[in-house]
C-alpha cells in the first residue's frame, strides 16, 4: 500500500514544477504521508488511513485519543505553513514554533527547550543532557548554515538535518 502512495507521490514530483504550481491534491496527500510518518515515529497511535479519514476526507476518526487526533491535525497545517517560510533562514526558533504549532494544547511545554533529561525507551541512544541542548542546537544551525551557503544538494541537506536534529552531539553535527 505505502510502496503505491510514494510511488505516486514521487511521479508527480519529478514533474520539477515549482512548489507553488504543485496541484493541491498532491500538497494533501504529501502532507498527510509527512503528517503520519513523523507522528508515528513519535507515538501517535492513529493508522495511515485514519490520517488520510481526517486530513484528506475531512471526517472524524472514532474511538482515537483527542491528543493523537490534534496532533495529526496541527501537524499538517504546521507542515503547509513551512511552505510560506521557505525563503527565510532555519534557525532554532523555526524548530521551536513548529514544536509549539504542533503540540499547542496537547504539551505543557510545547515550544519551550526541554528542561529535563530524557531517555528513549527501547533505543541504545542517549539524548544529549538538558544543558547542552541549546548549545548542541545553536552548532547544527551554524552547520546547516554552512551547507545551504556551500550549495549542497536539497535531500542531502534535509537527510542532515533530521538526523542532526533528532541525534544531536558533536559527532553528527560537524560529520
């Protein structure tokens, strides 16, 4: 089923139309795999199906969390909004208002660094301490940085990023 939709998906983007002539039905349905995707990865409990039920059909998805439910939908509108600030450099508060898009009503701390340490339930990898985040973080935004100015390739850069993110300490961040 996922092999069909990313099929789909990457046809029509080799089309190399800029993102504004992009038919909004293919912006729904990349926003819907994005949405559930990295919702998943995160714990949101809803099947891709349900996601496309409530972002693609509009309709209501039973029996789920309320917090699952507003996730998948702030999640896709904070990921259109993106779209609007593609000329604008990335930076930490870009990560920060996304988080805070996302998870308003849902975390108590939606937008706002972390202020404890945390560990990942079944991974080997250890998060950075509480303390060194914003640092770690402000060393990825000057690397990235870099890259854009160096020119390197968009899926290259992106790939980079999410894992520097997601993963980061100075290993990953100067690799």
């Amino acid at each position: 089923m996922l092999e069909d939709i990313l099929e789909k998906l990457r046809r029509e983007l080799l089309t190399r139309a800029p993102l504004d002539a992009l038919p909004e039905s293919l912006w729904k349905r990349i926003g819907a795999l994005n949405t559930w995707g990295t919702n998943a990865i995160e714990g949101n409990t809803l099947t891709f199906r349900e996601v496309e039920r409530l972002l693609l059909e509009q309709r209501s998805v039973s029996n789920r969390p309320v917090p699952d439910v507003l996730e998948t939908i702030q999640h896709e509108a904070a990921f259109r909004g993106l779209v609007l600030r593609r000329s604008q450099r990335i930076r930490m508060t870009t990560a920060m208002e996304f988080h805070e898009s996302v998870f308003r009503g849902i975390l108590p701390d939606a937008g706002q660094w972390r202020r404890i340490n945390v560990r990942i339930t079944g991974s080997k990898h250890t998060p950075p301490r509480m303390e060194k985040v914003i640092g770690l973080l402000a060393e990825w935004e000057e690397e990235y940085a870099g890259r854009d100015v160096r020119g390197e390739s968009a899926f290259s850069l992106g790939a980079w990023m999410h894992h520097g993110f997601g993963n980061p300490c100075p290993d990953v961040i100067t690799a």
